[in-house]
C-alpha cells in the first residue's frame, strides 16, 4: 500500500468545518454584516460538507466525524440568524 492509500482524512470535511465554524463565529455582527458573512460562509461549508460525506461515505465511514460538526455549526448559523443574528443585534 502507498501513503495515499492509507490516507483517512478528508480534506473538504475539514474545510467544512473550519468555514462553518468561521462563519459562526462571524454571524452575530449587526447590520446585516453578519447574515452576509456569516450566512455566506455556511453556504460555503455546506456545499464542503456534502462533498465530504460524499468522500467519506465511499470510504466506509472514514473522515466523516467533521462533517457532523459542521452541520451543527450550519445549523446554528442559520439558527441565530433566524432569531435575528447578524441583523438586529
């Protein structure tokens, strides 16, 4: 076996990860900073995050641990964004 072979980590799983984290933190800036950064951001990530469970799902399972992460990150952007994050606060 080569090195790439035994390669387990997922490279757009972590990009989604770190942008979806970077656009969570980016989210509670007022006046509408924060929905375009932040809610920029995790579109950004959840395209990454569907490419990595794609790749990780093809590795039976591999590198698919950010991925989850990520959602939960998307989804507590769009969560805070929901109640008003990033355009009133």
């Amino acid at each position: 076996m080569s090195y790439t072979d035994q390669r387990t980590s997922n490279p757009a799983a972590w990009a989604a990860f770190w942008i979806g984290l970077a656009g969570l933190v980016l989210m509670p800036i007022p006046l509408f900073i924060g929905f375009f950064l932040g809610g920029g951001l995790s579109i950004i990530a959840a395209v990454f995050a569907v490419i990595g469970l794609l790749k990780g799902l093809s590795r039976s399972g591999k590198g698919i641990g950010p991925v989850v992460f990520a959602a939960i990150f998307i989804a507590l952007t769009w969560g805070g964004i929901s109640v008003g994050g990033g355009i009133i606060w």
